[in-house]
C-alpha cells in the first residue's frame, strides 16, 4: 500500500485553496483506497483543513466519516484519561498529560482532527508502583501480558488496555534518558492547562517539542502526524520555545543524530541545527535505540544492550548490576526465546546480506 504521508501532511496545512488542488493531484496518482494505515490517520486533518475552501472535493463523504470515527474515539479516550486522572488525584499522585489528550486542546482545539489510538500519562518514577497498583485495582491489564517492575529501570513505560481503552502509562518520558535527573525539570516546569471542563498537568511547549523530536525519528512510519504535531506546536508557541534547550537536553542523552532525517524546515524548526558532527557515541546510541525494536539494521539492535548498560547502570544509581546481571534480568523481562530466536534471525540476514 501507498504511504503519501508528506503529501497528506501539506494537504493538511496548506492554504485550502492550494490544499485542494494537492488534494486532486495526489488522488490522480494514487486512490485513497490504497493508502496505508499510517496515511490514512492524516484524513480526518486533511479534511477539517479541505472543508475551509467552501467547495465540494472528491471523496468528501469518506474523510467526513473518518473524521467523526476519530472524534468518538478521541473522546472516548478523553473519558478513560478523566477516569484515571480522578483515581490518581484521589491518592494525592502527581501526572503529566502527555501528546494527543494535551494537543487535542492546546494545538487542535478539537476531538476529530488527530488519530490516537491510546492516551499517555506521565507519573514520577517513585510513584510507578502505586500508580500501577491503582490501575490493576480499577481494571486495566498489560497488552503483553506481564505487569513489569518500574524499579529495575528497564523500560520508561508499559502499554495497558481496560476494555476498548489504551493507556501509554510513562514513568520516564524516554526509553533514552531512564533517569530521575532528567526528567526533574520536566516536572519542575510542566505547566497546567484546562481539561475537559477541570485543569490537568501537561509538559512545557519546549519539553513537549524535545517529545516530538525524539518520537518522530523513533517511529518514522507516523512521521506525518508528528509533523503535523511539531508545525502546530511550533506556530502556536514560537516565543515560547527554547530550541537550543532542546538541543542542550538532546545532546545531554546522546540523541543529537535524532535530528538527521527530520525535515524540520517544514515545521519552521531552523534552528535545531548543529555546528558540529554528532559524536560516534551519539550517533551509536541514537540508531540503536531507534531499531531496538526490530525491522532492518541489525547490528544497532544487537549493540543496544551494551550501551543501554553503559549509560544507565553505570552511573551508580540502583539498582546496582554488573554487565552480566543486567542481561539475565532483561531477558527475563523480554522473554529469553524471543530474543534469542530474533537475534538469530537477525545475525542470519546480516550473513545473507554480507554474501550478496
């Protein structure tokens, strides 16, 4: 299937006028039924941006339906976020409302224009456990079946379902960065914003942008969206944003390579831009948690292990390991088999790949 994501994406923001004539001349080359998935969460923006020129265009009805799928879904999600944010305001536990829920009003001012399919929450390291225990009590489960253990630091996240809700609940706002060090200021300056009728806590406009950056590049198939995302973000707080913070916090973790490949000339991010080459350090680290998760360039996956120790148990924080404790206890988390059977898979394809 056709992913025309950078297309959609102009259609989106463009002047409707403009839009509209994009509009036709991509549906000349490729019908919307052949569209991908991630292309066709672009829809519901691309029409709410079609409709403003005040002219019927093709396949209108379609997007006019995806458009209201995504605001029941989206408000749907809204109701779960309300929920949880009242179970966890009860227990005195502190959150952080993180992408879609936040943009929906800060950036969107609407329900029915950004695709989601869950909601994040962000919650401080030390109160993961309880804020675990709060959902397991009111339902939800782990979409991969196993509740993890915050205190072993080795994820900054866990995905849970209750019903046809999705919860991304953080307790680290990167997979790259696991330390309380840095996710303090993000705390110290998140900033409250109205919430479906109460006020609810949510990321600074720079905090919120070095989120943006780093998923964008992390997940290169929604790309469109996060541009979508970081254009909106970046018109609507342009005095607001210090993007050479960013930069700071970014080269801080080893991510400055993040910034390769992004076009962020079209969200009028000039000046995330740098100087110098990224060290080989940044640019290992950067890769490797990019393709940790599997597809193609397979030896960033297979280097991953060994940085994500150098850089987080290294530092003398708990817990303490050794190379060796670190491996036997991410494998008990990620399911030795898997990794063993996937590592193979991987190594076999460099073998073929190096023979070609």
């Amino acid at each position: 299937m056709a992913s025309p994501q950078l297309e959609l994406y102009h259609c989106a923001t463009a002047p409707p006028a403009q839009a509209l004539q994009m509009w036709n001349e991509l549906l000349d080359g490729i019908p919307v039924e052949d569209f991908d998935y991630p292309a066709q969460r672009l829809l519901p923006a691309v029409w709410s941006n079609l409709k403003k020129a005040g002219q019927e265009f093709p396949q209108e009805p379609r997007l006019r339906g995806v458009y209201r799928l995504t605001w029941i879904k989206n408000s749907l999600l809204q109701r779960a976020c309300l929920e949880t944010l009242d179970l966890f305001e009860a227990q005195q536990l502190p959150v952080i409302v993180l992408k879609g829920q936040a943009f929906n009003t800060l950036l969107y001012q609407e329900q029915g224009v950004r695709s989601a399919n869950d909601f994040d929450l962000l919650v401080p390291f030390q109160r993961a456990p309880q804020a675990l225990a709060l959902l397991a009590e009111a339902g939800w489960q782990p979409a991969g079946g196993k509740w993890p253990d915050p205190c072993l630091r080795l994820e900054n996240a866990v995905a849970l379902k209750k019903g046809r809700a999705e919860l991304d609940l953080h307790w680290y706002l990167l997979r790259e960065a696991r330390e309380e060090t840095f996710d303090a200021p993000l705390w110290q300056e998140a900033v409250p914003f109205p919430f479906a009728g109460r006020e609810a806590l949510t990321l600074c406009p720079t905090h919120h942008l070095l989120h943006l950056l780093v998923s964008a590049n992390r997940e290169p198939e929604s790309l469109g969206r996060y541009l979508l995302d970081l254009r909106l973000l970046t018109q609507e707080y342009a005095g607001a944003l210090d993007q050479r913070a960013v930069l700071r916090l970014m080269e801080e973790r080893h991510l400055l390579s993040r910034l390769n490949g992004l076009p962020l000339a079209e969200c009028g991010l000039t000046e995330l831009t740098t100087t110098t080459a990224p060290a080989l350090l940044d640019r290992a680290w950067s890769h490797a948690t990019r393709y940790v998760s599997g597809g193609s360039h397979e030896w960033h996956y297979l280097i991953f292990p060994f940085l994500d120790f150098w850089l987080h148990y290294r530092t003398g924080q708990e817990p303490k390991w050794n190379f060796w404790t670190y491996i036997v206890r991410r494998l008990e988390v990620s399911d030795a088999r898997e990794f063993f059977v996937r590592t193979y898979r991987k190594l076999l394809r460099m073998v073929k790949h190096a023979w070609r």
